[in-house]
C-alpha cells in the first residue's frame, strides 16, 4: 500500500475525489497507450504482415482515448460552476481557477516537454536548429494554430492545446448553468452536442480536428454529466445493478460506434456519458472503476500521456535492431508484454518527481519558504 499512497493524487483542500474519475482515465490512457504500440509496430517494421481483425479494431478505435479525455475535463471542470450556480456552492474565483491551470499542469507540461526536445536532438530525431520554433509555439499550445499539423516535438500535445482552450472558455460555455429549468437547460446541452458533434465525420480540415471546435460536443458530454452528478445524485450517487447493465452495455457501444464513426459520430459523446454514469452508480461497476491500482495509474495519466509516444518510439527502433521481425500480433504481444512495465516505470517515478509535488495548490508557497530558507543560512 506504500506504492500506491506514493503514486496517490493530492486532493486540493475542500475537493472530494471521485475515484471512478481516474478509473475512467485508466481506461482512456490505456487505449492511447495500446494504439500507439500497434502503429509503432506498423511503422518501424517491427512487425510483418497484416493485423488480425481484433488488432485493426485496436488500431481503429484506441485513438478515441483522446475523446473519453475530453468528456472527463468536461465533467471536472464543470462541477464548481454546477455546483455554485445551481446547487448553492460558493462562487468560483477565476482568479484562483486560472490560476490552479498554472500551477497545476504547466510546470510538468514545460519541464517534460523541453527535456524530450533535448532527447529527441539528441537521439538524431530531430534536427535542434529546425525543430526549435516548433517547441517554442507548443510551449505556449499554438502550434496547431500556427502550423496546422501535429508537433514533430511531441505530437500528443494537439490535444493538451485543446484543452487549454477549453480551460480558457469554460467559464463562458457555463452560463448555461444560469438556467434554472432543468429540462430546459438538459435538452440545450443534449442539442449542442448534437450540433457541434454532426460536423466532425465530415470534416477533414486538421486545425479544425485540433481545435476546441472539433471537439466541444465531448466537453458538453461532460457538462451534462456534472449537471445530473451535482443536481439529480447531490454528489451521493446511490448504486444498483441496473446502472451496471447500462455502464456494460455502453461500454460494449463504444467501440463499434468509433468504428462506424461516419455515421454516428455525434451521438458518440451520449454513450459515453451513459458508461461513465452507470459506472459511477452501478453496484459492482463502480468497484471495477474504483480499483486502487487502476485509480493510481488513471491518476498519473498525464505524465504517461506525455512521455509514452517517445519511450514507444525509441524502444522500438532500438529493439528492430537486435529482434528479426515477427508476426505482426506477435510484435504487438511481445511490445505491449515489454513496454507497460517500462512505461509505468518512467512515469510512476516522473509523476512523484514532477507532477504529484504540483497536485499540492500550496506548492508555490512551500518552494519559496524552502529558497528563503535556504538563502539565509550561512
């Protein structure tokens, strides 16, 4: 249990943890995580032949990771404007909102991001005197908007620019909790998801994909799903069987729903919604999702998000060179059996190091008492 206290997020003063939130987080990293092995896999040779059809369905669905991301900030960001403007919770500070971003994501996000660049020059991957405007404009997330194409740098951050934006918008997006008529203010959610989530099969255009835009229907998902959290479950969401059928069956939807995305892309983010809801009230479900080593490696998927594409890549590359290719559902065993542990490894130990120490809101404080006192030492 002292590994898991260790790899355990800091819950800010006055927060309770909802741990089928990082449960759900697990799940997402996971299919990020898989889905970049097997095209690793494709792209470096380390694999010959054609993926069997469970694999091409890997390989198709696990990029939706990213979405499941989305309908989560969604639901966390949303809960202090749900709860201040419709179940009688202190106002929001935007002062101290923007500036638990800050303190929060940036300092990992900067130091992570600079040390790969140097890894990836390094390594001959990257050329330094070409690949550093690039780190610059993804160090402030605008490389989407300037570029149109993901980072050569690191190209997992296109969505972490998303999110930002939506960090940024998400105290204008919730007047919508102004509205005090529930089923008004419901069907206006369930109706914007509809409108922004149509859009999305049909649009190829990169800056759009890499945008909020592209992906607001998933974060209003998640508005919907803190309105009936904090509203209809008062935060003491009640469990029964019932909800595990629901959570399974949605579950079960997803994938053939991503597979077929052209024609159901926009009720994409309801079925998730639905999952995430049964999971949190289902019986047994709630059990699975509240599992304290999937909640610690859920709760670390940041650092894992942000480190994984290259210890992927370059683990890869170095194994090419002493393995003959295999199979390709051979490599992709073999791949996954070597890299989840190395994978967890690096990043459990970059988490405690960088991330976790972040989690603590007072953190700036401490830091700036610890410099004071060393300095006046003699």
């Amino acid at each position: 249990m002292h590994l898991l206290e260790r790899l355990g997020r800091v819950v800010s003063p006055g927060r309770r943890l909802i741990p089928q939130i990082d449960g759900f987080r697990f799940v997402a990293i996971s299919s990020v995580f898989f889905y970049h092995i097997a095209h690793t896999v494709a792209s470096q040779g380390a694999g010959t032949g054609e993926p069997s059809l469970p694999l091409r369905v890997l390989m198709d669905v696990g990029r939706y990771g990213v979405e499941l991301f989305f309908v989560i900030s969604g639901f966390v960001l949303a809960l202090p404007f749900v709860r201040a403007r419709l179940a009688g919770g202190k106002p929001v500070s935007l002062r101290a909102y923007f500036l638990r971003r800050v303190t929060r994501l940036e300092p990992p996000y900067f130091l992570l991001l600079v040390a790969i660049f140097f890894i990836e020059c390094a390594s001959g991957a990257l050329r330094a005197g070409e690949a550093w405007p690039h780190l610059l404009v993804g160090l402030l997330y605008q490389h989407t908007n300037i570029y149109g194409v993901q980072n050569p740098v690191l190209g997992a951050t296109w969505s972490l620019e998303v999110e930002i934006q939506f960090y940024v918008l998400t105290p204008i997006l919730t007047v919508i909790f102004f509205l005090r008529n529930r089923l008004v203010r419901r069907l206006l959610l369930v109706a914007l998801i509809l409108v922004f989530g149509m859009p999305r099969y049909s649009t190829t255009y990169f800056r759009y994909f890499g945008s909020v835009i592209g992906h607001l229907h998933e974060f209003f998902a998640g508005y919907l799903l803190a309105d009936l959290y904090v509203v209809d479950w008062r935060e003491e969401p009640t469990d029964s069987r019932a909800w595990d059928w629901i959570a399974i069956a949605s579950w079960l939807a997803i994938w053939p729903l991503v597979v077929h995305e052209r024609y159901f892309y926009a009720i994409q983010p309801l079925v998730v919604l639905l999952a995430y809801a049964g999971s949190i009230r289902g019986r047994y479900c709630r059990r699975v999702f509240g599992n304290p080593w999937l909640v610690a490696i859920g709760g670390m998927c940041y650092t894992i998000y942000l480190v994984h594409g290259p210890i992927i890549v370059h683990a890869i590359q170095a194994g090419t060179r002493l393995i003959h290719p295999m199979s390709f559902g051979a490599a992709f065993v073999v791949w996954s059996l070597v890299l989840t542990p190395l994978a967890l490894v690096v990043s459990g130990i970059l988490f405690m190091v960088l991330e976790r120490p972040c989690m603590n809101p007072a953190w700036p404080s401490l830091l700036k008492a610890w410099v004071r006192s060393k300095v006046r030492q003699p």
